[in-house]
C-alpha cells in the first residue's frame, strides 16, 4: 500500500441518478474538470461510453492549465447499479507503477425524520486512488500531493456543475 493513496468524500446536493449521469458522459467532463478527462478509444464502441475491459486515454492537467499530459488506461468495473466506476493503468506491468482509480456514489440517508424529506437529493460522491508499484513507493512517478488536490478540486468542480444546473433547470422551469 502507497503513503500516496488519495481519498476524498464530497456531498452532493443532488439525486445519486443525476451525478452518475454526468460522471459516466465522458465527453462532457470537459465542461466541469479541468485536470482529468477521460476517453474510450474502443474502436467496436461506436457510442464511446466507459464500459468494463474498454481501452482508454485519460488525459491529466495537473496544475489546470491545458498543458496535458496522455496515459494509456482500462476501464476495471463500470456498474451502472451500484454507480460505480474504475479504471487502471500499469506501467512495467504494475512492477513500477499501478494506479486503480475509483468514483464511487451513495446516496445520502436521512438524519432524522425532518430530514428524510430531502435526504433521496443527495449524493456522497467516494473518489479515490489507490498506487502501487516501486515508483510510488519511492516517491516518484506522479505530483502525489498535486492529485491529492486535484482529487478534492474536482470532486467541487462536479458539485458546482451538478447543483448549477439543477438550479438553472428549476428556474426554466418557472417561465
């Protein structure tokens, strides 16, 4: 196990089905992250959705500024269900580096009775990444503590655009 693990946990102020709709529409991640973007490069995935096994290229701007850097990677589980999803990617055969990355949803339990209302509107967004490897081990490879905020930046970039756009579809609404 790597001292570099990152696990960040953010709450949502929106429907578990809402945020997993936007964390599975890999093309749109552009629109609210400006550090990671993912594509499938699949050639049979005409539709270019994650699926488990697919091939793809995840693209990293570590200090989210449009200078990126490319890896190869592997979709692991992509469960529509549980709102799980992974993608791994090896560099020596995991020998030198291995990174399993994770966005996991749960909704959020009511705290009590006033709560239970409004409890279904909420989401814990679980986004995490475990390393292995030599390279980690020794501190090298990646800008660890750099993820580790690029993490949490996301994770807020995500719930700003989710509840941005509850907002904006509730005052449509009202016209």
């Amino acid at each position: 196990m790597s001292r570099h693990n990152i696990s960040h946990r953010t709450v949502i102020n929106a429907p578990v089905d809402r945020v997993w709709s936007e964390i599975i529409d890999l093309p749109a991640w552009k629109e609210w992250n400006r550090w990671t973007t993912l594509e499938v490069v699949e050639e049979q995935d005409v539709a270019k959705k994650p699926s488990t096994g697919a091939k793809g290229k995840l693209r990293a701007s570590y200090k989210g500024d449009g200078k990126w850097e490319t890896f190869d990677f592997t979709f692991g589980t992509v469960n529509n269900e549980d709102r799980v999803l992974t993608w791994t990617g090896k560099v020596g055969g995991g020998l030198l580096f291995s990174g399993v990355h994770t966005m996991r949803l749960e909704q959020v339990g009511a705290i009590d009775e006033l709560d239970a209302m409004s409890s279904s509107s909420r989401t814990i967004l679980i986004h995490e990444e475990r390393f292995g490897g030599l390279l980690p081990r020794l501190g090298l490879g990646l800008p660890y503590k750099q993820l580790k905020r690029n993490y949490l930046q996301m994770n807020q970039s995500l719930k700003k655009y989710v509840e941005d756009s509850i907002v904006s579809c509730a005052v449509d609404a009202q016209r």
